[in-house]
C-alpha cells in the first residue's frame, strides 16, 4: 500500500481544483450568457414573457441545487439521454447561475429612474439603442458588486457536484481522506482552497461596491 | 391648418377619468401655457400629444400623423415633437455633448464630426458653450435644465413640450431656463408649456390653457384671460396662487 505524504495531498488537491475552477468558470460565463436572452424577455412587455422567466428563476431559487444536479445528472438519464457528471454539474449550474443573474441583473435596470426610459423614447431611440447606450452602462455599475459577489455563490456550489461523482475539489478530498484517515487534516486544506478562491472575489466585491457608491454621491 | 389638432380625447386610468373630452388646435409657432391645478390632467394631455401615454376615445393630429402610444411610432414621433421633463432626466454616464449628441447619431443616423457641431450649435444656442464636456453631475440644475432643452432642440423638432420645466429649479436658476424659452418663442418655435410660472406663461404666451378637472375649463388670450377670467374656478385658481400681478 503506498503512504501518502503531506505534499501527495496538497498536489493531489491542486490538481482538483483545476476542476473546480474550471467548473466554476463553465457556470459562471453559461450563467452569464443564459441570462442575455432571460433579461430580454423579462424586460419585454409581453406579461406572459415575463411570467415565465419569474417562473423560471423562482423555481431554481427555490430549489436546493442538489435537486437540480440529481434532475441533471438521474433525470436525463432516465430519457435515455446519458450525461456524465461534468455535463449534469456544468448544465445545472448554469441554469443556476442565470437564475440568479437573471434577478440582478434586471433589478439593476429597474433600480435606474423611469424617466431616463422615457428620455430615450422621447428622443426616438428604439428599445435595443435605449438598452444598450442608455440603460446598460448605468446599470452595470450597480450590477457588478452582487455579480461579482454571487460568483462566490457558484465556487461553493460546485462542491455539490462531488456528489454526482465529478471529481472536483471536495471529491478529491473526500477520495484522500478515505486513503490517509486523515479527514481533518484533508478537509481542512480543501476548505483552504475554497477560502483562497472565494475570498478575494468576496473582497473584490465589497471594494467595488463601495468604489461605485462612492462615485453615486458625487 | 393647425399644427395640432385634438379632437375629443377621452383618457382613463382604470376607473378615473382623466380627460374629459378635450379639444384643442395649436398653430405653428404659437405658444400655449397650460395651468391648473395637480390633478387637472394637463401632465397627461402633455404625455398624450407626444405618445408617452395613450388614450382611449378621441384623435390627437399631428401633420398627418395620428399619434398613439405604440412603441413603433415612437421614433416617427420624436422627430416632429421634443419633450422636456420636470426631473430633466439627462443620462448621467454621458458628457453634455454626448447626452446632445447621442439621438441625432443613432436616431437620425448623421455622421459624428457633424453631430458634434450640431450638439456644439445647440449648446450654445442655451448658453452652455463652455459647459461641453462636463456630466450632468457637475453642472446645476438650471445647467441641466438647459442641456435637456438643447437635446431636445437637436432633433429638430416641430413643437416643443416642456412639462413643468422649472418645479425641480431652486428659485434663483430658474430665469435662466425661462430666458432659453423666451428666445425660442422669439424665433418662431411652437411651444407648449405645463407650468406653475403664471407671469411667465402669461407673458411669453400667446394663449392660455386653464384645465380643471379634467376639461379644458376656460382658454383665451394670455394678458385677457388673467385681467377677466370668466368663470369662477380660473378666478379662485388665479386668486390662489401667489404672487401673481407682481411687476
């Protein structure tokens, strides 16, 4: 049997967090891109639009995201459809992901005055244009702080998808744990990594959230 | 023929009935004062001629054009009528120049040097020249004011609306802005005006509108309509408003 130094779980662990990263990553930037067309829809004037897209982002808000990764990885299974678990994990976080995006993105547009609509309408600019050059660079501003701060949301949430046997951090660590008895010691350090991923991003957040408060007030 | 023309507009919010019937013909270059009291509906008759609201009985004319509150008339409908708002509703992340700048470029589709010395004319043209590319953040209010009036301006419009323009000013900027409405009443501009400025309206205006619950109460002649008013609602409106008849 062979003996695992202190280095052979460090390495080991890094090697995961490859996966977790990249995971992280695949989320976050299909998250993002879902969200485009689900904030369309939201901001269009057909009610049933936007019923659906509340529907849609209530039902994955007010699920655990364990159930999505099962429904992702079992539930497509069942329709004959074989996924394997980076591709139920990958999927189920991105609709995740644009669940909540789909929210703050949306409620930044809404939180801008009415009247700047209205400015744009009164001047001929179409919806699209209005969107784009008018609404767009004011609400990114107040979008980028809880966008950046909901990223930790998705690093942490990856470590379910251990569950549905995607090696990802977590598993790794729960596959040397089982090798060293060591779970203290093992956990300990893939807790650490989640901290060293998820921590600058959270203070990244709070400086950005402040940088552009302080920018409103002027 | 009038430049616009209303014709029976009915309007409701649900159950309350806001205009009640309104008939109303505006001339090119004349400059109509619509008063009243909150609530008499002259804000919504304003957002109805230039298709921010709709309504439901009634025609309102404009050239040949009927005007609706369809999104896809919006654009047709910006090029003949400019709209200024009580809450200026400038964009904040654009400079002066660029707030100016912005619907002759995407809407009109003029080239940018060209746009830019549109945007620069107009500016000056309110007396913002040196003012160009400062945000809206750093100009005051009767500034601000003045550059909605410019953008406003720079589509060229035929009629210009100014919803209670100066309500947001401190006291002391709004000559400033009434100066701007004064100089374009001088150069022939159609204009109506929603304002609370009587002596203003009463003497840049050719005509005056007094809406009462939902109707168009009383109209006449500027100076003749304050010296007789003929019905008892204008007489207690004029009487409670202050400082009226001071100069």
């Amino acid at each position: 049997m062979t003996t695992f130094t202190d280095w052979d779980i460090v390495r080991n662990l890094l090697l995961a967090a490859r996966w977790t990263l990249l995971l992280s990553l695949a989320a976050f930037i299909g998250g993002g891109v879902l969200t485009i067309p689900l904030m369309l829809m939201r901001l269009s004037r057909r009610r049933w639009l936007k019923l659906g897209i509340r529907a849609y982002s209530n039902l994955f808000q007010g699920t655990p995201l364990l159930m999505q990764l099962f429904l992702a990885f079992f539930g497509l299974a069942l329709f004959g459809i074989d996924v394997s678990p980076w591709l139920a994990a990958a999927l189920a976080l991105t609709l995740f992901t644009s669940a909540f995006l789909v929210d703050i993105w949306c409620g930044s547009i809404d939180a801008l005055p009415k009247g700047q609509w209205e400015a744009s309408r009164c001047l001929g600019l179409g919806f699209g244009q209005t969107l784009l050059r008018v609404m767009a660079p004011q609400a990114i501003r107040i979008a980028i702080a809880p966008t950046v701060g909901f990223s930790v949301q998705v690093i942490k949430g990856t470590a379910l998808a251990s569950i549905i046997g995607f090696i990802e951090l977590t598993k790794a660590g729960a596959m040397l744990t089982n090798v060293t008895f060591q779970p203290f010691k093992v956990f300990g350090l893939v807790a650490l990594g989640y901290f060293l991923m998820c921590y600058p991003l959270s203070h990244f957040s709070h400086y950005l959230e402040k940088k552009f408060h302080a920018t409103d007030n002027h | 023929m009038p430049l616009i023309t209303i014709n029976r507009v009915q309007k409701y919010y649900g159950q309350n009935h806001v205009l009640k019937g309104i008939d109303l013909d505006i001339d090119q270059g004349e400059v109509v004062s619509i008063i009243g009291r909150s609530g008499s509906g002259k804000s919504t008759l304003l957002r109805c001629i230039n298709g921010l609201e709709g309504y439901q009985e009634g025609s309102i004319k404009l050239g040949g054009m009927t005007v609706t509150n369809r999104e896809s008339q919006a654009r047709e409908i910006s090029r003949s009528i400019g709209m200024v708002f009580q809450s200026f509703n400038l964009f904040p992340h654009m400079t002066a120049l660029q707030n100016v700048m912005l619907a002759p470029r995407r809407v009109l589709g003029i080239k940018a040097a060209e746009c830019r010395e549109l945007a620069e004319l107009m500016l000056n043209k309110v007396g913002l020249g040196d003012r160009l590319d400062y945000y809206p953040a750093n100009l005051s209010g009767g500034q601000q004011q003045r550059v909605a009036i410019a953008r406003a301006l720079a589509m060229d419009p035929k009629v210009l609306l100014c919803d209670e323009i100066t309500s947001a000013l401190d006291p002391e900027l709004v000559g400033e802005v009434l100066k701007v409405l004064e100089k374009l009443a001088a150069e022939g501009m159609t204009l109506i005006l929603v304002t609370h400025e009587m002596n203003f309206a009463r003497d840049i205006g050719d005509r005056i509108v007094f809406m009462h619950q939902g109707k168009i109460w009383e109209q006449g002649e500027s100076h003749q309509l304050f010296a007789q008013p003929q019905t008892a609602e204008l007489k207690q409106f004029i009487a409670s408003v202050r400082g009226l008849g001071d100069n």
